[in-house]
C-alpha cells in the first residue's frame, strides 16, 4: 500500500532542548491517524516539519513520497491543513476568501463546497475578522477540504470548540473518507473524538514516540483490574501502570493484557476477586502519560 | 435510521459493539434473514465513525457466517441453517464459564443461574425459538 507521510528519525532542537528526538512513523493510503501528546511534546513541531514549514535538524520526512523540504505545488493540491491558528485573510469575507482559495486548486468541487457551507453552517457576508473562533476554524475547513485533499491534515482542529460544533467538525472530517483516495493525520487533546475516527494512534511525550500502532490492539492490550479482599503484594512488572492499594483493594491498568494475563493473576492471587474491565483511549493516554512522568521528571 | 440498534460506548473497540449490536438485532429478529444490510458508508455516516471500523465489523459478521456477501449488491443477513452442535458448543463454552464462575461469585446456584436465564429469554426474545 502506498505510504503517505514518512518520518524517519526525525529531530528538531530548540536551543538546548529536543522539541522532537529520532521520530520515525509512517501513514498508510486509506488511514485516519490521531496524533497525541500532552501540551508541549512536540505534536505541533512534527506537524510543521511534516508539512515543510520548518526544517527538521535531523532525519528527514515526507508526504506522497516527496520530500517535506520541497514539496510541490502539486502536492499541496492533494493535501489539505489546519492548524491552530490558522492565518486566514481576515479582512475580506468567507465568500470571498472561498472564491479566491478556489481558484487556487483545479480539483475544487462546488457541489461539495455547498454541502460543507450548509452542514458547517458558515456566515458567508461577515469580514473574517468579525467571525467567531469557532467559525473560523469551520471556515479553515471547508478551504481545507472542498478541493477533496487525499490527505487531511489537522493540528488541534477541536480547541475550544463547543460540542455541537465539534460533533459537526467530526462528521464533516469523516466524509472526506468515502473517497477513494484519502488519509487523515490530526493531532488533538480531545481523546474522546479520536475513537470514532482514528485507525491508528501515535503518541509522543518529551518529543519522543511512545506509542505507534492500531486503535484496536492498543484497545485491546490495556485493561483496568481490580483486586478486592485480602491478597498478596502484586508483583510489580513494567507493564503495570499507576498501581494503588487501598487496604484490601488493588488497581491498575495493564498494558500488555491478554488471556494469559489473567490465569496468572487468578493463580498468583486466588484468594482475591479479580474484575477486569476496557477502558477508553482517554484512560489509555491518561495511564501512559502519567508513567512516563514518574520515570522522567521533567527538571 | 439503522436496522439495529446501537449506542457507542467508549473503551471498547468500536467493531466489536457494531458486531455484537448486529448478532443481537439477528438474535432478536429486528434483523431478518435475507434483510439487505446498509452500506458501510451508511452505517459509517450514521454513526460517525471511521468507515474501516464498519468494514471490520462487517468483515467480521460475514466471516462467521451472520452476513452473507452478494458482490455488487452488498451485504445480507445469511439465512441460518443450523451450525453443527460442536461449532455451536465451542463458540458458546468460554461465555458458559465466565457465567458460571460470575455467578458463583455471587453466590446464585446454578438452579437459579438458569431460572434468570429463562426469564430473561422471555422478557427480550418472546418465547418461540
């Protein structure tokens, strides 16, 4: 299958500090990919780099096999992007930003800029400047998608944006995968989103890759348990995270989970009750995040 | 609107809800053999999720033999003739033990294990098969 965004140990220092350190990851044709970290990991400096808006100090990346550092115009008519803080020309007005972004792309479909238009629900006669942040980021959607990009690229597309909008936000990003051609890399905070969308997480902390793999077997291989009544120490394994005792309750999220998993608690522990439960990407990202803090401190 | 009902809940992987909503629907009959399946861009739209997600689970249903695939005209409920008894005794035994062990957990015999089966069978799926 062909790869759309490669990255291969890609670096970026800011003064004494790795913003990003030796990040490879790659995103198959077809795949929508959440990309995730706490504020500060490195999240956006991928994603400008990714886009070849900053040079990386180290390692290199592309999308649709052309290197970042020189992507074409004719890349940037397949690929779509939002960022945060999107520089719109905010003194003219979303019809005439839309007429003249249009002009820019061959591929431009007007049937579904007007389906986007009426879904998003975008003031058309009001000077951008005067739009709310929420409109705006609509409006740096539509721009971003109505030319069907093959790849969609989103920086923290859902900041700040009110549950409605979101929820608009979500559908509107998901129709761009009943094309044929199409990929989705986005970076966000609001985890909950990412399940309904996502195929493949990444997270990255301190700018390095923590994670990288399906949402289903990172699903599958992270479970709360619980131990209740009296019961020996738990042994403690690299793959328990964020372990409490409280009197004769144990809890922790194991992050290699399998069946065997449990015959060996259930035989360790016999004496105990031992419940097992999923928990939601949010948990996931929560339970990771907070064990890599533990074992790196940040100074 | 889709012929079976579903409420995504986060944490689990959201294929296997699709699944398990679908076998229920089948279980139930809301879902008839021979009833056309929605398309997975339908089920993808109404739900919002991500279309492979849906493919996956109709994957999944068709490889097991609840869905049937027609090329070019989509996905059916497969008409069901009756799986051999040890198919049916495997697929079923791991849910059987996690019953049995929850149940004694709670301290219910297995007199009384049954009778809440029984009357549960009745409230959700009549009393006809």
């Amino acid at each position: 299958m062909e790869t759309i965004i490669e990255a291969r140990n890609l670096g970026k220092r800011y003064r004494q500090k790795d913003a990003v350190h030796a990040l490879s990851l790659s995103l198959p044709a077809g795949r929508a990919c959440a990309f995730l970290g706490r504020n500060g990991a490195g999240k956006t400096t991928t994603i400008k780099m990714l886009a070849g808006l900053i040079r990386p100090d180290s390692g290199s990346c592309s999308l649709f096999g052309q290197d970042s550092q020189h992507l074409r115009p004719e890349d940037w008519q397949k690929t779509g992007y939002v960022s945060e803080n999107q520089e719109l020309y905010d003194w003219m007005t979303g019809e005439q930003l839309i007429a003249f972004t249009s002009k820019l792309y061959p591929s431009w479909d007007k049937p579904f800029e007007k389906e986007l238009l009426e879904k998003l629900g975008i003031p058309l006669r009001r000077r951008v400047s005067f739009c709310s942040r929420g409109e705006k980021v609509k409006l740096a959607l539509l721009l971003a998608m109505a030319f069907r990009p093959r790849l969609l690229i989103l920086d923290e597309p859902f900041a700040g944006l009110d549950p409605l909008v979101r929820s608009e936000f979500l559908d509107t990003v998901l129709e761009i995968t009943h094309q044929n051609d199409w990929s989705i890399f986005f970076s966000t905070h609001d985890v909950d989103d990412v399940e309904k969308l996502a195929d493949d997480v990444v997270i990255i902390d301190e700018g390095r890759l923590q994670v990288s793999e399906s949402l289903d077997s990172l699903q599958n291989r992270f479970r709360r348990i619980d131990l209740q009544g009296p019961h020996e120490p738990l042994m403690k394994t690299a793959a328990i995270l964020g372990l409490e005792r409280h009197a004769d309750h144990s809890r922790f999220i194991h992050s290699a989970f399998n069946s065997e998993t449990l015959a060996t608690l259930e035989a360790n522990h016999s004496e105990a009750h031992i419940d097992v439960s999923t928990i939601s990407l949010k948990e996931i990202f929560i339970a990771l995040a907070k064990n890599f803090q533990t074992e790196n401190p940040r100074s | 609107m889709l012929p079976f009902t579903i409420q995504i809940q986060l944490g689990e992987p959201i294929y296997e809800q699709i699944v398990r909503a679908v076998k229920k629907a089948v279980a139930t009959g809301q879902l008839l053999p021979g009833a056309q399946m929605p398309s997975v861009r339908v089920i993808s739209r109404e739900l919002s999720v991500n279309p492979n997600t849906v493919q996956k689970a109709i994957s999944r249903l068709t490889d097991e033999g609840v869905l049937a695939s027609h090329p070019g005209s989509g996905s059916f409920v497969a008409e069901r003739g009756p799986s051999p008894r040890a198919e049916r005794l495997s697929a079923l035994k791991p849910l059987i033990e996690q019953l049995l062990v929850e149940s004694a957990h709670h301290g219910l015999t297995a007199d009384e294990l049954l009778e809440l089966i029984r009357q549960h069978h009745q409230r959700n799926y009549g009393n006809d098969h």
